[in-house]
C-alpha cells in the first residue's frame, strides 16, 4: 500500500491557525505567570502573606495581558476579515501563474488536451498534468533538472521579463498595507520565492553574455544553465508548498461578481 497523500491545508484551517499565531504577547510570557503562579500556592505555607500578595498581582497582571491581547487581536482580525478573501487570492492567482509559466517556459510543458471533454474537465486534468510535471523536477537534483531545461523558451528576453514582473508581483503583495497580518511563515515562503526569481533573472542574464563575449560563450552558457537549474529547483518546491498550502488557484471559468480577476 502506499502511504496517502498528506491532506490540503483548507482555508478555513489557515484563518484557524493564523488566529490562534496573531496574539502580540508572546506565550512565554502567559506561560512564565502560569507556573510562577503555581510556585507561589505550592510555597504559600511558608510566607502566606508575601505569596498570597504575589499571587493576586500575579492574577491581576494575566487578566489585563489577557484583555488587552484580545482587544489587539480582534481589533486586528476585524481590519484583515475585510480583505483577506482577496489577499489569500491575489497570492494564489500569482502562485498558479508562476507555476504555468514556469512549468511552460522551463520545461516546455505541453498537456495533452482531449477535445471530446467539457472545458472544466480539460481544464483540470491540464492542472493534474502540471501538478506531476512539477513534482517529478522538485525530486531531481540541480544536475538533472539542467538537462531537462527548454534553453531556447528560458534563455530568452520575454522569459526574463515574464520572470521579473511575477517577483515584482509577490513584492507588491509583500508590500502591501495588510501583509502585517499574513503569517510569518507565508511571508518567509513569498520571499524567499521572490529572491529566486530575481536570482534566475540574474543567471538569465548571464546566460546572455555569451552574445556579447562569443570567445567566453562556452563560460558564460555554462554558468548561466546551472545557476538556473538551481533557482528553478528552488522555485519548483517552493510553489509545490504553496500549492500544498491552498494559495494555488486558476482565474474563474464561468461569470462571477470577481470576473475581473482575469486569467491564466
């Protein structure tokens, strides 16, 4: 048998876990008055006054974090409930994009489409076919994933400007007013997302050089295919966990109030 597929993080379960990570007081600190609390009524025999004193400021400093935490936290939710439908689908638009193009220009992915089969099916099956391409290159190792590079679509100038608009894309989520309140573990993974492909745009660039110094072309082609083999791998795995994480959705089929989402 084999083992069953690690379940979607839903998002639902992510406005779960994100509340339960926004408190603004560390859980240290609740858990420091917690067993100094229970210190205090263990020893209170020995100096009942002092600890007894200890213990009802001890109460009291709790209950006011707890307060004043709660106020912070729901003032907080209640700010990001407003946009964070849209925020979560601005982010997987921009992951399902990269993952396209990616997959298109780095490896020249070509579904195969049965015309026979309503559009949503199509639709999706094309996604399914993705999906394994990709998680087939995030197993390779840099050296594979080189051999397997579409050079004449990725070294090319509408790929590098492609590639620089998706990093400067995830910049403007990162930027934004309200990317205070994403989880600092999504941050990290935009982030780390966008400084690959300005990375891949830098070894695509001196993959270029070889044009400019055809005496060094042999270098410069060498160099620039396996700084993109690891950039792409790093990409690559990077998307799949996002993907895995919910924030991996294509533009609406059918109408809808957001039809202007567009497509891709």
């Amino acid at each position: 048998m084999t083992p069953a597929d690690p379940p979607k993080i839903t998002a639902r379960k992510r406005r779960s876990l994100r509340a339960l990570l926004q408190t603004e007081i560390p859980l240290a600190v609740y858990c420091v008055i917690f067993f100094t609390m229970v210190i205090l009524w263990i020893i209170q025999e020995v100096h009942p006054d002092i600890t007894l004193g200890l213990l009802t400021e001890l109460m009291g400093a709790a209950f006011t974090l707890f307060i004043i935490d709660t106020l912070l936290v729901r003032s907080k939710t209640r700010r990001w409930r407003v946009v964070q439908e849209h925020v979560d689908y601005l982010i997987a638009r921009n992951v399902n994009r990269l993952r396209d193009g990616i997959a298109v220009r780095a490896f020249g992915f070509n579904p195969s489409i049965a015309l026979d089969r309503p559009d949503a099916n199509q639709h999706q099956a094309v996604r399914e076919q993705r999906a394994d391409l990709l998680s087939g290159i995030a197993a390779l190792p840099a050296e594979a994933i080189m051999a397997r590079l579409a050079e004449s679509a990725l070294f090319a100038d509408d790929t590098y400007a492609y590639l620089n608009e998706r990093a400067d894309d995830l910049w403007d989520v990162l930027n934004m007013k309200y990317s205070e309140y994403m989880a600092p573990g999504l941050v990290s993974d935009l982030m780390r997302l966008h400084t690959h492909l300005k990375d891949l745009c830098g070894h695509l660039r001196q993959y270029g050089r070889a044009e400019r110094f055809p005496e060094a072309a042999g270098y410069y082609q060498r160099i620039g295919r396996l700084g993109a083999s690891v950039s792409v791998r790093e990409i690559v795995i990077l998307v799949n966990a996002l993907k895995e994480q919910g924030y991996s959705e294509p533009a609406a089929l059918a109408d809808s109030p957001d039809a202007e989402r567009g497509s891709g």
